[in-house]
C-alpha cells in the first residue's frame, strides 16, 4: 500500500497545528508574446512571481492559534515555510504578508478561519 505525504507549516518559527487544508501555489505574471510574421506563440515576458499559500483552518474554543486577522490589519511580515512531513523537503518563503482573510460560522459547523500569504519565491530543499 503505498504512503502519501502531508504538508505542515511553521509560521515565524512557529508549527500551526490547527490546519485542515493547505493549498500552495507559484504565482506568476508572465506575459505570452505573439508576434506578427510567426502568427503564433513566440515565448513570454517574464513578470514578477510569489509564492501564495492558502490556508484552511479550524478555531478552537481558545481562540485562534494565528491570529491572521491582526497580521493583515497591522501589515506584518513573516517567513513562512511549507514542510513535506514524510520526505522532510521544506519550502522557505521570506517578507510574507496575510491576504485574503475569512471567517465562517454556522449552525451543526466547526467555525472555520482562512487567509493566504504572499511572499517572495523560494524552491524545495
């Protein structure tokens, strides 16, 4: 039977234990070029990229474990890496900042907190 790997996440050090999805993505910009005598696809533009991880989380009775909300308020910069639990590779993303948070609640559901940071782009170690 084979094994499939998870995906942890230290914040500023800190491993956030509360999550129930991670989703991570290289975010680009690059513009396609097309010229006109090849009438086709001639290469692109590279533009500036990130590397954007968004975060499903669960709230316990306590209180939020990172509190995204004030991070996006006061505009704080993180470092942020993305673990893979089983081979031990690691992602470092450096001058993260919270984007994107959300908040929901509702009848018979755990409340649910989201938020992605955004953050200069890094490769696997």
């Amino acid at each position: 039977m084979p094994v499939y790997d998870q995906m942890a996440i230290r914040v500023d050090g800190r491993l956030l234990i509360e999550n129930t999805k991670i989703d991570l993505s290289l975010d680009g910009t690059d513009t396609d070029v097309f010229t006109i005598i090849q009438n086709t696809l001639a290469g692109q533009t590279p533009g500036p990229k990130k590397v954007v991880g968004k975060l499903d989380n669960v709230v316990p009775p306590t209180g939020f474990e990172f509190d995204a909300w004030a991070a996006m308020n006061a505009s704080t910069e993180h470092t942020v890496q993305y673990i893979q639990m089983s081979s031990g590779k690691s992602l470092t993303s450096n001058n993260c900042f919270v984007r994107a948070v959300a908040l929901s609640s509702g009848v018979g559901q755990t409340q649910a907190f989201g938020f992605e940071f955004h953050g200069k782009t890094a490769n696997w170690q």
